[in-house]
C-alpha cells in the first residue's frame, strides 16, 4: 500500500525540480465562486486519507510533466466516490502522476457533489457545469501549460465516468456572447476514457460526434461491467472509434490498480498507455490528432 504512494511522491517531487515551478498547483473554476454560490466559495473542503468532501469551490488540480518530456496531450481526471465523496488521491492524484510519466498533462476535477448530505447541487445542472468549465479553463490556458488544445480528454473512475458523459454527449460549443473569454470555447472533449463507469455514463442515444473512447472494466463488476458492454455495443452500431478491455476478475474500485494482486488489473494502465499511443494522441508533431 505505502510503496507505491511513496514511488508518486517521488515523481511528483523530481517532475518539479526538472520544471523550477510549483506543481501541482490547484486552481479554482471561477476565480469569484461557482456562479449562484460564490457566498460558499470560501468554505473548507473536509478530506481524509482517501476522500475529499464538502466541495464548494470546484477547481481543477494541474499536473505537468516535465518539459522535456511533454506530448501536448492533456486529461481532465474525474474521481469517483458515488457523487458523495471524491477519491481523489486513488482516482486522482496517481493516474495524473501515471499521466505524467507518459508526457501528458493532467489536470484533477474537484467537482461539487450531487449526493452528499443536504447537498444543494444536481448533475444534471452543477456538476455538468463544473465539467464544462473545466474542459474550457484547460483549453484557454494552452499556450501556458503548453497543451493542444485538439488533444484534451477527459477520463472518469466509477461516478467519474458519468461526470465525462455529461459533456462527452453534449452539444459542447461555447457561448459566443458570453462575458468571459473562457466561456466562448469549445467544451466538447476529444476523446475519452472510462474506467469502470457508473450507469450514469450510457446515453440514451450516442451521438454522432462522440468522442473516440477506451472503456475498461472488470466482469465480475456488479456495479459497473454493463455500462462499458451497453456503450462498446453503441459505438460498434455506430462506427465510432472504441476499445474495450473487459477483465473477467477485479471486481469494482481497483483504481490504478497498485493493491490488486491479479496480474490483468496490476498491468491495466498499460493498455491505456498502448491506446494513447496507437491513436496518435501522444505524438507532439501530430496537432490533428482527433480534430
């Protein structure tokens, strides 16, 4: 359990020192307060060794690689926690540090929780907004993080996953009268990843234009095997680029897979390193990747 949370520090403190900044470095959605609610901007998160509640700020945390070894490529990660609590650390922190590694930018979603006591937030409303906001907050800050804006995906663990669809099936284009320069760009991301989604994560109808996606799961899911086996179905019907990895063990929630003892679900970040890879999507000379 401690060895590899050790083994991320030590990245993250090594991709800093090869840097000369301070990352990662976390950055609220709405530098006033999320819009309707910025009187509660300013209230503490609660988190644990595990989990983060009482998000009133939403914001996104970045994770840059060092320069040297850049893509271009950049993902917004959305932990999961049954929209009542966010693992960020196991479900954010270690795939953006595994992101990393691989020359991609990642950026952690604290989004606010839909399903927490007396919460006054709806997915269909808040949480979406949260994660429009920050697929245009990443986008409009490119050129700095030195990211392609044609090369920005989202990837979602258990209640993550839903979150992505929010705005994955989503008319995404921007508001061109909109105050903020931000809220004028496309939110719409350019491909997706899907680890052990929740139901939330199956549209109705798929759209057209829906981003390439890898899906992966365990079988023995009670949760969360259906929805990756309804959406491959959909994109198959619908000749949209799909992977699926299906395990027949790992159950739910083995995050990166570090505590599993099953060699498939240990090895699992691997294969999304091959999709990256094949897709073209970590190549720094291709800017028309997914375009």
């Amino acid at each position: 359990m401690r060895i590899p949370f050790l083994l991320t520090v030590l990245m993250i403190i090594t991709q800093q020192s090869a840097r000369g900044q301070q990352y990662p470095v976390e950055i609220p959605l709405w530098p006033g307060g999320a819009p309707g609610f910025e009187d509660r901007r300013n209230e503490p998160t609660e988190a644990r060794d595990w989990w983060v509640r009482n998000i009133h700020n939403p914001s996104i945390t970045a994770y840059l690689p060092p320069k040297e070894k850049a893509t271009g490529a950049a993902v917004i990660i959305c932990p999961g926690g049954g929209h009542r609590e966010l693992v960020f650390n196991a479900e954010g922190h270690d795939p953006a540090v595994y992101l990393n590694s691989l020359g991609v930018a990642a950026f952690v979603l604290k989004y606010r929780l839909a399903r927490e006591n007396n919460s006054p937030y709806t997915l269909a409303e808040h949480v979406r907004q949260d994660a429009f906001r920050a697929m245009r907050l990443v986008r409009s800050r490119a050129a700095e993080w030195k990211v392609d804006p044609h090369r920005v995906g989202m990837m979602g663990f258990s209640a993550g996953g839903e979150v992505v669809s929010l705005v994955a099936y989503a008319k995404g284009d921007g508001d061109a009268t909109a105050k903020e320069a931000v809220d004028r760009l496309n939110a719409r991301p350019d491909f997706q990843i899907l680890i052990y989604p929740g139901p939330g994560a199956v549209p109705e109808i798929l759209p057209k234009n829906a981003p390439p996606a890898f899906l992966l799961a365990a079988n023995d899911d009670a949760c969360c095997s259906s929805p990756v086996i309804k959406l491959v179905r959909m994109y198959h019907e619908a000749g949209i680029p799909v992977e699926l990895h299906l395990y027949a063990k790992g159950s739910h929630a083995f995050n990166m897979g570090y505590r599993s003892s099953l060699n498939s679900i240990r090895g699992w970040p691997q294969r999304m390193a091959d999709w990256l890879t094949d897709n073209a999507i970590l190549d720094p000379d291709n800017e028309q990747a997914n375009r």
